[in-house]
C-alpha cells in the first residue's frame, strides 16, 4: 500500500500510526496491496473551506473522504468481497482529518484525540470503499464493519 499522510493542522498529530492504521484496514477490506490512499490533516479553518464548498454545510466537520476512482469499471475502490480474486490496483482518494474537532469529540465520547482520530480514519476509508450510512441499514453496515475493524486494529496497534 502507498499510504501518504500530509499534516497541514499545526497540530501534532502520529502520523506513522495513521499510516499503520490505514494499511490494517485496507488489508482486511481486501483492497489490492499496490492500492493509493492520501490521508490529509487540516485545521478548522480548512476544514470548514472544505466542509462548505463540497458538503454545502458550514463550519468545521471531523472528516471528509474524496473518492477518485468510484467510476472505474469494476467499482475501482480496489476492494473485494471474500472468496473474489484481489481488485485491480486504485487510487483511492483523499482522507482528510480535523484533530481540533477530533480532540473535542474525543473528549465528549471519553477517549483521546488520538483514538478519535483512528475511528475518523476508519470511518473515512470505508467511506472510499463506497460504504455509507444514510439508510439505516446502510448504518447498520457500516458502523459494524468500522467496530470490528477498531476492535482488530487494537489487536495489533503498536504500543509506545
């Protein structure tokens, strides 16, 4: 996996266990191991920019995900289903993360910014996989998906 993270926020963020993070979750959604994924960090500031111009809403939101090969044939989220052979390499998109936001969350759900951070993370990568969680089942799905997903990764996180 090319797992690029660019941390623009001014806030000290570890970017080497987003990247291990990344690579965990793509490797058990199945994704092609020569797949791309750009994972941006931003402040509120940014964020906001990003939240309005693409979402229509305002103010700062915790993550956005921008697909860029949902057109592809064969869906191009480089994922696939068990028992299929491995998809065709993609570029996924963008990941982009807010850990101002992250931090208050965090601090509302009784964890740390860091472990917000890796549940956003999660979130926004199956977002690029063309999960989603408008209709409840829908939800249901995807929310499943992204516990056990966290609940492997502390399985195997490395520890400081």
């Amino acid at each position: 996996m090319s797992i690029e993270v660019n941390n623009e926020s001014g806030v000290e963020v570890d970017e080497g266990l987003l990247v291990a993070l990344a690579g965990h979750v793509l490797e058990k959604m199945g994704v092609n191991p020569l797949a791309e994924l750009s994972i941006l960090v931003v402040d509120e500031g940014a964020m906001s920019e990003l939240h309005e111009r693409w979402m229509g809403e305002p103010g700062p939101t915790d993550v956005l995900a921008f697909p860029m090969d949902e057109l592809r044939p064969g869906g191009g989220t480089g994922a696939r289903q068990e028992g299929d052979a491995p998809a065709d390499p993609a570029l996924l998109g963008d990941v982009v993360l807010c850990p101002q936001v992250a931090a208050k969350q965090g601090a509302e759900a009784g964890h740390g910014t860091e472990a917000e951070l890796e549940l956003l993370c999660t979130h926004g990568i199956l977002h690029l996989l063309g999960y989603d969680h408008a209709e409840p089942e829908e939800h249901k799905e995807m929310f499943g998906l992204q516990g056990g997903l966290l609940e492997s990764w502390q399985e195997v996180r490395p520890q400081r």
